[in-house]
C-alpha cells in the first residue's frame, strides 16, 4: 500500500469539507427556496380568491340585495359595509388560525 503524500491527504479533507457543507447548507437552502416560493404563489392565490369573493358579495347585493336597497341611493352605503365587515372576518379568522411559535414548541416532541 502506497503512502499518500500530505498534498494528497490536505486535498482529500478540502473535497470532503466543500462536500459536506454542499449537502448541509446548499441544498436545505435549495429546498427551501422551494417552499418558500409554493408559500408566496398559495398567499397570493389565496389572497386573490378573498377579493374576488368580496367583490362577488358586493355585487350580489348591489343587483340581487333584499329590499331595502330600492336603489333610491340611500342605502347604497350598505353593501360596502358588509363587504368590509366580510374582510374584517377573513382578517380575525386568519388572525387566530395562524400557527404560533409558542404551539409549534410544544407539538414537537
């Protein structure tokens, strides 16, 4: 069996190194990246479909609304408070259905 030459052992400890650090540090990031972008295009989606869904109330009951709105233009006020109360429910459910630090410290075991 040959004897290495400390050249060859300083090398072989730098290609281990830059290995281990690719596969501890680069590719978690890699992955991340990736859940991060699936987080950001879900928000947006998500976020998207509560507008369009605010904006469908409102015009449900500028056209289909129950009789107080005779369109005399007193009450128009109406549907625009309710489409704000709408956001303002969105906002408190998702205000107490987001994921605390403080649980996620106790679910894990």
């Amino acid at each position: 069996m040959a004897e290495r030459t400390p050249a060859q052992e300083i090398d072989e400890l730098r290609d281990l190194i830059v290995g281990y650090a690719k596969q501890e540090a680069v590719d978690p990031l890699k992955n991340l990246g990736r859940w991060v972008g699936y987080g950001v295009a879900g928000a947006l989606l998500i976020g998207a479909g509560v507008v369009c869904a605010g904006v469908a109330l409102l015009r449900f009951l500028q056209t289909s609304g129950p009789e107080w709105a005779d369109g005399s233009g007193h009450s128009v006020w109406v549907g625009y408070l309710v489409q704000i109360i709408f956001y303002a429910l969105v906002i408190v459910i998702a205000w107490f259905v987001r994921g605390r630090p403080e649980d996620e410290a106790k679910r894990t075991p």
